[in-house]
C-alpha cells in the first residue's frame, strides 16, 4: 500500500524539476487522492440520511460528478499540465464541498472542509500563481458566508438571535482568514527556503564543474572512490610565459592578475572549443591534455590546433607597459593515469611519463614557439608543417628529437577561402 500510494504521489514528477516543483506536484497529487478518498467515505457515510427529494440515481451521479474531477486532477499532472490540475483541484473541492453543502444542508458539517479548500489554494499553488491562490481562498470564505446566510434559522436556533447568527457566521471567517494567515506566511517562509537553497546548490554545482570535468562530477556525486583511470593515449599541453619572474616583479598586482586572467580565459575559450580539458594553471603555466576523460581519437590533431589558436591569440594579449605576452608551448602524447585527488578540496589531475616529457617539450621550446615531440610529428607529419629542431637535452629524459609546429598544410585539392578575414 505503501508503495502504491508513493507511486500515485509522484505522478507526473520528474528529474528535472526543481524540489519545490516536484514537492507541489506531489501535494497536489496527495490532495487529490485524499479528496478522493474521503468524498466516497462521506458519500457512503450519508446515504441512509440523504434528502428524501434526491434518488439514489442522482446521489450517485453526484459522487461520479465529484470524484472525476479529483481524477482530472491526476491524469493532467500526468500529461504535464501542472497548473491547470491546480485549477481543475481547487474547482472540483469548491464546487463538491458547496454542493454537498447544499444537498445535505450547512448543519451536516460539509461546509466545514471549506477551511480545508482555503488552506489547499495557498499549499498547491506556485508563486507565480497568486491570482488563482487568492482567488479561490476569496471565493472559499464568499462561499461559507453564502452558505451560513442560506440556513440562516439554523444558525439562529443554535445562537438564539438574528445578530448572535451573524457573529457566529463572522467568526467562522475569521477563523479561515486566521488560519490562511498562518499557513500562507509558513508557505512563504517555505518558499524563500527552497529557493535559497536551489541557488546555493546551482553555485556548488557551478563551482563543482570549474574545478572537474562534467563527467569526472557526476561519477563523484554518485560515491564512486577512488576515482581513476589509465588513459593509453592522451596528448597533452603545456604552455609558460616568457620572462614572468621579472614582469611579475615590475608589474602592480592587478595588472598582473588582470593580464593573467584575460590571457587565460581566453585559453579557456580555445580548449573548450577544440575538446581539451584544461587541467590547471600554476603561476604562468598553462596545462591542458586532449583525449579525456572522454576519448577523442584525433586527440593529437585537436591538441595541435589549440596550441595553434593559442599562439595566434597572444597577438591580443599585452602586459601594461611592458609589451605583448609571449609563451613557449610544449606537445608530447602517451599514456597517462588520471583521477582525483583530496578530500576538502578536490582536484582533477593526470600522471605519468608522458606529462613530464611535454613539459620538457615547453621548456626547451622558444619564445612563441610550439615544440612537438617525435610521437607528435608521426601523427601530424603530412597535415601539418613542421620543422626539425634536432636533438635537444632535457632533464631527466637524455637528448630528445623535436620539431616545431609552424602551421595546418593547406590541402592540395583544395584553395583557400578568400571570403573569410
């Protein structure tokens, strides 16, 4: 029973709504059903004392009258029409409760669950609703006053005199204007809360995605630890400032992290662009890698037209008063072992012998030069112009044939377009 009442619950929920869209989806659908439920109840309750002048044909077409439209109720939600169920539901318990009012007479008790409907407008509808919550919260205390003036004598043989019927009636409304009061500012507060906390779960998200990949930030959130993968080939990027120490030493602070910031945002921009995965900055060193954590077979080729695009970006880049940001970049492709680390402050890193030989590609570079190492060039050789360096000496690897990246080659069937700048 349990089960089946969570499922007709969450009618019409999904995933992608926010938690107080599916909150007020369920409460509508729970509303619905109680509705629905104690609408037959009561109808079985007072059949024996119903009015003689109504069959049990029409009684019973009255009940099938009600109960549909706490059935319409739930198949719209289905449909995913939410707030017009909000409407069909706050119709069908008004226009069920004044009508059994009505039938059985205002003594019987049926009015009361008006304070019900009231409190329900407020509870079901969303904020954007506000004309159709204060609406029907009018029309419920509108119809309670009706129905007291209605069997206005029956009022008055419990009170004793016209006036004491109408105090009484008076009260009744307060009563539901008391208790609107009390659950609409609860709602409120509940409302403010939700939001306050579906931002501040869209800024932990946010800042969750600048630190990981998309990917890597799912299977995080899901539990998965240790989080790691061998990658057999990768390619992957480095990219330093020429001459930082001294710049950094004439340079103010802000023109220096403003410099910084725009150069490397930019960068941002061109990883993105061709699918690499920026894996961190430290001081004025630019690390990024092609080919994961998603596989990306041409990873080498993307790896090469971001250096490219970074290298022609530099022309825009200048330190204030000094003169125009030049880098030397490095290649190498390989296998690596990525994965996070820590557990305040995560970080999405990569390992292995394939990083440290294309930082060495970088450092011996030149200034605006892309140096590629031998596996580079057997991959780009034939697309792209390159040059030999020779053999050069880097630490920790012995001598280490190079060549420099210089351009994409045009391909030979084909001329370049002159409409393009």
């Amino acid at each position: 029973m349990r089960s089946l009442i969570r499922a007709l619950a969450g009618i019409g929920v999904a995933s992608d709504q926010t938690p107080a869209e599916q909150r007020r989806i369920r409460t509508v659908n729970v509303v619905a059903l109680f509705a629905f439920s104690a609408t037959g109840f009561l109808s079985i309750l007072f059949l024996p004392s119903r009015p003689a002048s109504v069959s049990l044909w029409e009684w019973s077409a009255l009940l099938v009258f009600y109960l549909s439209g706490y059935i319409a109720t739930l198949v719209l939600n289905r449909l995913g029409r939410h707030d017009l169920a909000v409407v069909v539901l706050l119709t069908a318990g008004l226009v069920n409760m004044v009508g059994a009012s009505l039938t059985v007479g205002f003594q019987a008790g049926p009015a009361v669950f008006l304070v019900t409907a009231a409190i329900g407008a407020i509870l079901v509808t969303r904020a954007e609703q506000r004309a159709t919550r204060w609406l029907f919260v009018t029309l419920t205390a509108l119809a309670y006053t009706i129905l007291v003036v209605v069997d206005a004598p029956i009022i008055e043989s419990i009170a004793g005199t016209w006036f004491e019927s109408v105090l009484v009636a008076v009260s009744y409304v307060v009563m539901i204007g008391f208790v609107v009061t009390v659950v609409w500012y609860q709602r409120n507060l509940a409302d403010r809360a939700e939001d306050a906390l579906s931002e501040a779960n869209e800024r932990s998200e946010r800042l969750l995605l600048n630190i990981l990949p998309s990917d890597i930030a799912e299977r995080l959130k899901t539990g998965e630890s240790p989080i790691a993968d061998r990658k057999p080939a990768v390619t992957v990027l480095f990219a330093d400032i020429v001459g930082s120490t001294p710049i950094s030493e004439e340079l103010s602070a802000n023109d220096l992290v403003a410099t910084l910031d725009g150069l490397f945002s930019s960068f941002d921009d061109i990883a993105n662009q061709y699918g690499l995965e920026k894996i961190k900055t430290v001081g004025d060193n630019y690390f990024a890698v092609a080919g994961l954590p998603s596989d990306n077979e041409s990873h080498v080729q993307s790896a090469a037209e971001a250096a490219l695009a970074m290298r022609d970006e530099l022309v825009h880049h200048y330190f204030p008063g000094i003169g125009q940001v030049h880098m030397r970049f490095g290649l190498h492709t390989g296998p690596v072992v990525a994965g996070v680390i820590g557990k305040r402050k995560f970080s999405y890193d990569v390992w292995g012998d394939t990083v440290n030989t294309a930082s060495r590609m970088e450092s011996t570079s030149e200034k605006d030069m892309i140096q590629v190492s031998q596996q580079v060039y057997n991959h780009l050789k034939g697309q792209y112009d390159l040059e030999s360096r020779g053999n050069v000496s880097a630490k920790g690897k012995g001598n280490l044939a190079t060549y420099e990246l210089i351009s994409r080659r045009t391909p030979p069937d084909s001329q370049p377009d002159s409409s393009r700048p």
